[in-house]
C-alpha cells in the first residue's frame, strides 16, 4: 500500500515537473527581444496561427500548446489582430494572452511624408487595411469632410509624432486620432491666435511650415526663410519657393530649378501663382510650425544657397544685392555639376 502511495506520488511529482518544464519553461527560440505574429480573418484556423507561431520561433511545440490552448479555452475565443510575444514567454502566458484578446500596440511613427501615396503605404504597411484602399479613402473629399480637410489639405490634420494604435483599428480612427491630436496642438501654446496675428489660417501656416520645412534643416535659417515668405505674403508678391516646383515635378530629386520647369501649370507652382499653394507640400515637424508662429520681424525679401554648399543661406532686401549671390551660387553649382558629370563612369 506504501508502495503505491509512492509510487503515485512520484509519479505526480514527475508530472508536475514535466508539466512545469512543457508549459511554464520559456517556450520561444528566437533571439531578438519580441516577436510578433498577426491573426487575420480569414486565417483564424487553429492550424494557420500554430503554423506561424511554430515558423516565427513563438513556440516550439505546436501539439502541446494546441493542448494547452484548448485547457484555457483560447481557441473559441481567438479575435483577428497583431500579437506580439516577448522572448522567454512560457505557452501558458501566450495561451492566456490568445484567451483574452490582448493585442500588440502599433507604433505609427509620422515623420516627414512628401504625398498621399507615401502616407497610404506607411497606414498599410502598419496596419490592416491595405495601401490601396487607404489611398482611396484619402482621395475622397467626401471621406475626408468629417475631418475638415480636402485632398489637398489632407495633411495638414497630421502633427508628426508617434501615435499608438492597434493593427486592426479602422481609417476612420486612426484619421481621428490624428485629427483631435491637430486640435490639441492648435489650442497650446497660443498657436490659433498668433496663427491670427498672422492673418492665415492655420492650414495655411501649416503649408507654408512644409515650404520653410523643405528648404533647409537649420532652424536659424528657418527663421529668416519664414520671414521672407511673409514679406512677399504681405506684399503680394509671388514666393517663388523651389520645393513647390519640386513637389509639382513629383521629384524630390532635383537639386537644380530649370527655367523650363517654371512653366509648369501645376497650382502648386508659386512661381506662377501667387499666394500659397492649395494646400501642403510635406509634413513638417510641430517645430517648424512655431518658427512660422514666431517668425521674427526682418526686411527680407530675397534668399539664396550660399555657395559653399553648407546648407546655409544668404538674405537680402533688394533684388541686386540678391543677385549677386545668386550668380555666386549659380557659377559654384555650375563647376559642382560640372565635376560631378566628369567623375560620372561611362557606359
């Protein structure tokens, strides 16, 4: 009788052993800090997310988690979305987390996007609606309504930042998101009032931040630049702002302005069109935005590469002084380009 006693007791002891090492011990193989691995709708089948937990190092033993799975009663309550596994988990902890439906956060890091496909393809890459239809949803007025913005205007509702979502939320949330969060913006800082004092709109100040932001990454510069397009704002003079003639070329390539490409008709060639273009040419950092806010006060009308290529520029009043620099730029981009074309290997 003793015998027995032990014997079942140390066969429950091994058990708890081989229990504990089976389902409590760390069950992935990857090296890396997390993994994730995404349940779609139409792959919700228990042998499509084993599959693909065993493929990604997630699990190691696909019948012994499937068992342990159905112990918990994970499988009749798995939901489609982005799951992510965190190195040296055990298969209870992720039964558990399949179980309650706890979801990975998705990450949408916004930096400088130039156009709507460039946002289309981050939304899809990111999240569950493809490109294509996030493009299409961003190319209607009537999508965009509720938000307050058009095609053109479009993003302006978008302050780059890191915004946390999930990969399966809606377009409609995620644009909402990003619109309550333009909202916010707009209230701090007296943003709204000194947007105006400057007599603009605050899409308006917002493309006139995606100019400023395309022409160079010093924030002294972005000052004067600022001020400079103000000037002719007031003056009711054209801006005759590159990136525009970039962003109307759909090439953000160009590191010369021919004349011939300032025929272009595109409305967003404010060389010729006056005023601001119908709407942003890129998303530019909060930054940016308050350097328009906060533009000081100058009599620039004029502005200039310097010809050391440093990324600096020169400002002038009046058009002769501007155009001394400008011929100074012109003859040292003339020889750049020159040497360039020479150390350029023939086919």
């Amino acid at each position: 009788m003793k015998r027995t006693i032990y014997r079942l007791i140390l066969l429950l002891f091994l058990a708890a052993i081989a229990g504990y090492w089976l389902f409590l011990s760390p069950a992935t193989s990857f090296e890396e800090k997390s993994k994730s691995f995404t349940i779609t709708g139409n792959k919700k089948d228990k042998a499509s997310i084993l599959e693909e937990m065993k493929k990604k190092g997630i699990i190691t033993n696909k019948t012994a988690f499937s068992l342990l799975a159905s112990g918990v009663g994970a499988w009749d309550r798995v939901k489609a979305g982005k799951y992510e596994v965190k190195k040296g988990e055990n298969m209870l902890t992720i039964a558990r987390m399949l179980k309650n439906g706890r979801l990975a956060e998705v990450k949408l890091v916004i930096n400088r996007l130039r156009t709507k496909e460039d946002l289309a393809k981050l939304i899809g890459k990111n999240f569950s609606t493809d490109s294509a239809s996030v493009m299409q949803y961003i190319s209607s007025n009537d999508a965009l309504k509720e938000y307050g913005v058009d095609t053109n205007t479009l993003f302006s509702i978008i302050i780059p930042d890191t915004y946390s979502f999930y990969w399966s939320t809606p377009l409609e949330k995620i644009f909402r998101k990003l619109s309550d969060t333009k909202n916010i913006f707009w209230r701090n800082k007296d943003r709204a009032e000194k947007a105006k004092n400057l007599g603009l709109a605050q899409e308006e100040v917002y493309t006139l931040a995606s100019i400023v932001e395309e022409e160079t990454n010093y924030d002294s510069d972005k000052f004067k630049i600022a001020s400079v397009y103000l000037n002719r704002l007031n003056k009711a003079m054209a801006l005759q702002a590159c990136p525009t003639i970039k962003f109307a070329m759909k090439d953000f390539t160009l590191t010369r302005i021919y004349e011939k490409y300032l025929f272009n008709p595109s409305p967003y060639n404010t060389y010729r069109h006056k005023g601001l273009p119908p709407g942003p040419i890129c998303t530019p950092s909060s930054k940016t935005i308050d350097i328009i806010l906060d533009a000081p006060k100058t009599n620039y009308l004029f502005f200039v590469a310097k010809s050391d290529f440093s990324g600096y520029h020169h400002f002038s009043s009046n058009f002769a002084e501007h155009s001394l620099y400008a011929k100074e730029y012109q003859k040292a981009l003339d020889i750049y380009m020159a040497r360039k074309q020479q150390n350029e290997p023939k086919l």
